[in-house]
C-alpha cells in the first residue's frame, strides 16, 4: 500500500538549532501535504497545509518564521523548525493527498525533543 | 466552523468484551468523517471513514461506525476486543478534503 516516510523518526537538538523534518511519499504523488503537531497524551493539531509549487497556507497562531514549510516536488514536503526551545519539542506528523483518487495518507510522525 | 468532541477521555475493557467509543461533531456544512487509532509513537491508522452513502461503514479489524446526522455523531463500535486494540482512538472531521480536524482522542486499555 501507499506509504508516507518521515525522516528522522527522533532527533534531539540544543536550544537555538534549526531542526529540518522530511515527509516523503514513496510511492505515490502529492500534491498536497498537511503538517499536524501532537503534545503529549493530546490530539493533534493542523499546523499548515503544504501545496507542491507554492507558499504552504499556516493556521492560525502558528508561526510561518518559526515553522517554515517547503514543498519542492510531488513527493516531498520538509518542515523546519527554526531556532528550536525546549516548547517546540512535540510530535510532528505529516500526512499526503494521493494525486488522483485523493487517498489520505499519514506519516509515522517525527518526535522533536528541544534541549 | 467545525468541532469534534470525543465524550470518553479513557475507556476500560475486558477482553472479548464490546466497546463503543462516542463521537459527536459540529459543522454549518456537510463534512467527512473518520476514525483512526495511534499506537505509541507511531503515526495514525486508517480504521474507517464516512464520506457518502450508506451509514453504516465498517471499516479494519472488525470495526464499523454509524453516520447519524440528526444526532452529528459518528460513534465507533467493536463486538469483541483483543489485547492487540489497546490504543489511541481519533475521531476526525474534515470539510475541506484532507483538512482533519480531530477530537480529543479516547485511550481504550484492554484487559485480560
């Protein structure tokens, strides 16, 4: 079946770096991605959708200088958190638009963890 | 504007055992629902989905959930649990195709 990679699975980071999280579809085009954030023991929340070619769309009170949403191509979309603190550490989790039948598929998330 | 609120923040079971896990939406506009269950840092299962049709739709591992529009709720039910379906339950709402919005979640801890 169709699958949606995320890379890396774990990264842990000092204060100030800027983490770069990858979603990628395998086996199948995207032209659209969805960013989620999940904290612990919560539901997830939509960060912003990502859209192959143009500027990602952000929700509201997300940061677009904080979470910077690129999607260069039909099977890859990053995120990166820019000048990480300890309260951006959470679960990220993409998910992807199967170009054609528009299958929703999710990612097995990226858990950030900000020293 | 749309909401989803998942009633049952936990809910224990015996295995073999039925479990229903309620879910009740919101919406001005008609919307697709789902339900996708998280096991521990990992990401979101597919278990079924409602977009048209019949209201009834069944969906992985023996569950299936009722669309009742009069009532705005999706409740998902399972006749017999196993150990293996202890997990994370998201009710989700999307009126804008791929755009979920989830609930709260529902911890479901099956025991022997």
């Amino acid at each position: 079946g169709a699958v949606v990679s995320q890379h890396p699975s774990r990264v842990i980071c000092k204060s100030g770096t800027s983490v770069k999280i990858e979603c990628r579809s395998l086996d199948f085009q995207a032209t659209t991605m969805f960013w989620y954030r999940q904290f612990p023991k919560k539901s997830l929340m939509l960060m912003a959708t990502s859209n192959e070619g143009s500027k990602a769309t952000y929700e509201q009170g997300v940061e677009k200088d904080k979470f910077l949403i690129n999607h260069a191509s039909l099977t890859l979309s990053t995120l990166t958190v820019t000048s990480a603190h300890p309260e951006d550490s959470s679960f990220y989790i993409c998910s992807a638009v199967r170009q054609g039948d528009g299958e929703l598929f999710f990612g097995e998330g990226s858990r950030l963890t900000v020293l | 504007a749309q909401s989803v609120t998942q009633l049952d923040s936990q809910v224990p079971v015996f295995e073999e055992a039925p479990v229903e896990l309620r879910c009740n939406y919101s919406s001005s506009v008609s919307v697709y629902l789902f339900w996708y269950v998280q096991y521990p840092n990992q990401g979101l299962q597919l278990l079924l989905k409602y977009l048209s049709g019949s209201t009834l739709v069944k969906g992985i591992n023996g569950f299936e959930a009722e669309f009742n529009k009069s009532q705005t709720s999706f409740h998902l039910r399972k006749p017999s649990v196993h150990i293996s379906d202890t997990a994370e339950y998201f009710c989700a709402v999307s009126n804008s195709w791929g755009k979920l919005q989830f609930g709260a979640g529902t911890q479901v801890v099956v025991t022997p």
